[in-house]
C-alpha cells in the first residue's frame, strides 16, 4: 500500500475508534434510564462495526474496474431499494418520513447506500464516455436522467437534505469529470422546481431551520449544542463527564455527537477531530491524482469529496453555522446505514490506491529490466571489441 492509503486508514482508524468511545459515552445514561441496558445502544454500533468491516472488506479487495462495468447492475438494484421504503409491511415510516427498510430486526436506510452507488454509477458511466464527455445528448443529459430518479425517489421520502446532497454531489463529480459548466447549470435549474415545491410543503420547518442559523438560542437543538460545545472550554470536562448527554442535548450520540464531543474533550479534542478530517481530504486527493485511469480518478475523488463533505456539513450544524438537517458524521456517529457507507467508501479510495501502486511497481520492475538487459548488451559488446 502506498504512504497515502497508510496515511488514510490511519486517520480513518483513529476517527472510528474516537467514535466508538464517544458512541458509549453519550448513549450510556440514556440506555440506563430507558432499558436499564448501558451497553445498549453502543453493543449495536460494535455489531455495526463488523457489517461495516465486511463492506470495506469487499470494495477494498474487488477491482474497481469491474464494479465501474457492473455499473448498471448496481444502478437497478439501488432504485429496486429506494422504492421498497414506499412498500406496505417492508418499509417503515418514522416521523412522517419513508425513509427505512427493515431488515430483521434491524432497519437500513436505502439511501445512504445511493450516495455510494450513485458514486460507481456516476463514475463507471463518465468513464465509458471520456473522449465525448462534453456531449449533451449523449453523456449529459442520460446522466442526469440517472441522476434524477435517485433525486426523485429520495426526495418522495420525503428528505430534501439527502436529495439535495445526492443531487449536489453528482454536478460536482460531473464538473471535476469534465462536463461543459452551462450543462450543469441547467441541470440546477431543472431541479430547483421540485426542491422549492418540497420546500414550500414543508415551509414552516425550513424556515424554523434557517432561523436557527441567525438565531441560535430560539432552536432549543442548536442552543443546546452550542452550549456544549462551549462549556467543553479548552481541554473539556473529561470523557464521561458531560452534561449535555442527559437529556437535554437530542440525537446526542448521532447527529450531534460532535457537541457532546467537544464538551468532554473541548477545543484540543475538536482540532484533533478536523486534523483527521484534513488528513483523509489530503491523502483522499493524493490518491485520485495519481490513478492510473480516469474511473480510478473519479472514483477516489468522489470518496474523499462525500466523506469530508458530510463532515464539514455536519460540524457546520453542531456549531450553528448550517441549518439543521440528518446528517452523520462519518465514522463517528451511531448508526449501521452510516458507518456501512463511510467504511465502503474508504475501501474505495484505498482500493484505488492499491491497484495504483501495483501498477507503479510493475512499471518500475519493467524499466529496471529493461535497463539492465540494455546494460549487459552494452557490456559484452565493449567486451568483444576489446
């Protein structure tokens, strides 16, 4: 493995074990008074754990030559998943949102694997089309087709935040890709009808959430975890001994874990949090530069970009500088559907790195042969006409 992909899962390492500790640090209390259980909630993040293990597993050790091929093997399946939410006795609905597929006793959440599978998707389609990236008809607009049924079934849910991030994300890979930026920017204009008509059905949420950008201390969430985050103060109170966890702070060891976080290991423990961060953007992008063919590349990038992405999105709510909206943090937050996803998607980027660097090896053995076989040529004819 190349210095980058060790640097990577370093960093990736230290973020799920940070995690880990944290999951039980939140959950503990809320599990003792709910189920008199405390290792609960963090006993299933281990489970999780090993789910998501199996899926680095996967995308780590396949090539990811043949996953761009199987591409719209891949797209079928995750639209067959993303209409199952809306299916009587197998999806489930909470909070007014489909959002859910039970499986055994367990529910998994369609679309957090669509952001993984519009990545392959995405990638393997542009892949197949690079010497005619830029034409409309017959790469922009059949990739926007696909792009919209995942918007369009996620969006029905309904969860603007993920459509609008599934949707986002695919014009930037498409941008990095290649693709002409007027194409794109109609394509922001062909979807900003269905987002304003989900935004005006649910208005009076969405304006509540942007109100709590301006005014932090009217939304009892952000306040909450503003004041977490700044009684942690410069090296916190300790690890298990926050406040915010005990019911005051909501979704405390998922969405705003952070907070809690930051409360018990303060300002220190959060810039080592962003400093893991930077250092999978850094490495994630060393890796897609030096691929070896333009899937690889998209493929790294579009890794790295959703998982620091979804980072600085989330960090940006706990800290009031976004509205609200249910988005993890990779690699830290509870969830199976969440730590599946981030996991794959380090497999990928490391996945490229390997193939990378085998090929870099080969390349290298090759020219050192070919230069001692040019040696010894050199050698024995001095030798003959001497």
């Amino acid at each position: 493995m190349s210095r980058e992909g060790r640097w990577l899962l370093w960093a990736a390492g230290g973020l799920f074990v940070i995690g880990l500790v944290m999951v039980f640090s939140a959950s503990a209390c809320r599990s003792i008074m709910k189920f008199q259980a405390p290792y609960l909630w963090f006993g299933r993040q281990l489970l999780y754990s090993v789910v998501a293990l199996a899926c680095f597993a996967v995308l780590y050790s396949v090539d990811y030559r043949r996953l761009l091929a199987w591409w719209p093997y891949i797209f079928g399946a995750t639209v067959v998943a993303l209409a199952l939410v809306f299916v009587p006795h197998i999806g489930r609905r909470i909070n007014d949102s489909a959002r859910w597929v039970k499986l055994g006793g367990y529910l998994c959440q369609p679309s957090e694997f669509a952001k993984l599978t519009l990545l392959i998707c995405t990638a393997g389609f542009l892949a197949q089309r690079q010497d005619r990236i830029n034409r409309f008809f017959g790469t922009f607009l059949p990739c926007l087709l696909g792009v919209g049924v995942y918007f369009g079934l996620i969006l029905a849910e309904p969860d603007l935040g993920t459509a609008a991030f599934v949707f986002s994300f695919a014009i930037v890979l498409m941008l990095v890709a290649g693709v002409r930026v007027w194409y794109l920017g109609l394509a922001g204009v062909l979807a900003s009808p269905a987002i304003a008509a989900v935004a005006y059905l649910k208005w009076d949420k969405v304006v509540s959430r942007f109100k709590g950008v301006l005014h932090p201390g009217d939304q009892y969430q952000v306040n909450q975890s503003l004041i977490a985050l700044g009684s942690g103060g410069l090296a916190g109170k300790g690890l298990g001994s926050g406040t915010q966890k005990l019911g005051y702070l909501p979704e405390c060891f998922t969405d705003f874990i952070f907070g809690v976080f930051g409360e018990e290991c303060g300002y220190l423990g959060a810039c080592v949090v962003l400093a893991l961060y930077a250092a999978l953007l850094v490495c994630g992008l060393r890796i897609a530069l030096r691929a070896r063919d333009f899937g690889g590349f998209l493929l790294a990038f579009g890794a790295t970009f959703s998982l620091v992405f979804q980072a600085v999105v989330n960090i940006a709510v706990v800290s009031g500088a976004a509205p609200t909206k249910g988005i993890s943090l990779p690699l830290m937050s509870y969830g199976g559907s969440g730590l599946a996803l981030a996991f794959a998607e380090i497999g990928l980027i490391l996945n490229v790195a390997r193939r990378t660097h085998l090929a870099e090896r080969r390349a290298g053995a090759s020219t050192g042969d070919a230069r001692g076989r040019a040696a010894r040529i050199e050698a024995a004819g001095e030798a003959a006409h001497a």
